[in-house]
C-alpha cells in the first residue's frame, strides 16, 4: 500500500488510513476518496435527464389537449342522432292538402280566370292563350274554330275585348256560364271602319286534368262576322 500525504491540517493520514486530529478513529483511505469523488461528481447529466422528463410529460400533456376537442364532438352528434331516430320513427307520413286533393269547384272566380286570359289573348293576338283555354280533344268542331280565329287576327289589328260576367251554374263535372260581350275591333284595310260588336255569350265549360275548359260557346260565330 502506498501512503499518502494530505495537505489538510485537520487530517492526519497513516498507512491505509486517514484519521482526525482529536480524534480516536480512522476511516479507511478507499471510503475517504469515496466520499470525495461523490461531492465533485459532474451534475450535468443529471440536469438533462430532468429536463428530458419534462418534455415528454409537457408532450403528453399537448396530445391528450388535442385529443380531447376532437373526441367531444362525436360524443355530442350520437346522442343527437339517437333523439332524432324516434322523431323520423313518429312522424306520420305527409298528407296531401285538401286544396290538392280536392279539385276544385266551378265558381265565379274560375270562369272570370278563364274569360280573363280569353280576354288577354285577344287583344295581343296571342293565338295560343286564346285556344289555351278550349278542350281540344271534347270540344265539337275545334279545328274550325281554330281557323275561325286565325282569320279574326289576320282582319282586324287593334282589338278591345271586354266582359261582365252575369251568371255561373255547375253541376259536379260540367257547368256553364253568362257573360255579356262587347268587342271593339279595327279592320286592317287601308281605310279602316271600327266596328263594335255585343252579345250574351253563353260558355259551356268542363273539368279536365289541367282545369276548367271551355267545350263550347254561342253564338259560335260571334268572331266569323
């Protein structure tokens, strides 16, 4: 064993030995620098593995915060969805409204909706809207009355046409009605001669999937004249 020399004064050092001054016991050499290299150990490597703990707790911390938020939502929606089953499960089915059940009934104010686009068309010459309001397919000699009224436009240019309606019966399916006629009409000839015509117009009308029509009107010649 070799000896060694101290420079403390209060450490007297024998061989193996490290005693203190004043004192009866020894302590073995080995423990002594033991004890010394434990209080200079380096604390650095300590150091960062707390701050290594700290990141991954701090990390942790972020994804449970993150995770949360996106997990709430779906636990909100399914209760919803679940409330929402029993509503759709009890909701009887939609029933047609009455107005779109029910066809609806000759009265005054469909034959004044019926006269009025006679009316329209008329004075603009909208041949169409005029033959609009006939039944094609039950209204006895339709094509005559067609040309009837393509040579009445092809006469007259300016046309005023005005009704008063007087009278309206319906019986389930079919009906009629009154109106006084009067009629204003200027020839297209070079000197033209307003002529003015009336008359109680008599209009038969039947229903039809798409409404009221017109089957027949007298005098049936009031436009020929």
């Amino acid at each position: 064993m070799c000896q060694h020399t101290l420079r403390r004064p209060d450490l007297v050092s024998h061989q193996g030995t490290v005693s203190y001054q004043g004192t009866a016991s020894a302590v073995p050499l080995s423990r002594f620098f033991f004890i010394r290299r434990a209080d200079f150990r380096p604390r650095g490597a300590f150091f960062f593995r707390k701050l290594y703990s700290a990141k991954v707790c701090i990390y942790v911390l972020l994804c449970i915060a993150l995770a949360i938020p996106a997990a709430l939502p779906a636990r909100a929606a399914s209760p919803q969805t679940q409330e929402k089953a029993p509503d759709t499960a009890t909701q009887p089915a939609e029933q047609p409204s009455p107005a779109a059940s029910q066809p609806i009934d000759l009265s005054d104010e469909v034959v004044r909706d019926v006269l009025d686009h006679l009316q329209r068309g008329i004075e603009t010459h909208d041949l169409d809207r005029v033959l609009d309001i006939f039944d094609r397919q039950n209204m006895k000699d339709f094509a005559q009355f067609q040309d009837q009224m393509v040579a009445f436009f092809r006469r007259y240019d300016s046309i005023r046409f005005r009704y008063q309606l007087l009278q309206v019966t319906s019986d389930k399916d079919s009906g009629s009605a009154i109106a006084d006629i009067d009629m204003d009409a200027d020839p297209s000839d070079i000197l033209p001669t307003p002529q003015r015509r009336s008359t109680q117009m008599r209009f038969q009308l039947k229903r039809s999937p798409k409404g009221w029509k017109v089957v027949a009107l007298k005098p049936a010649d009031f436009f020929n004249q």
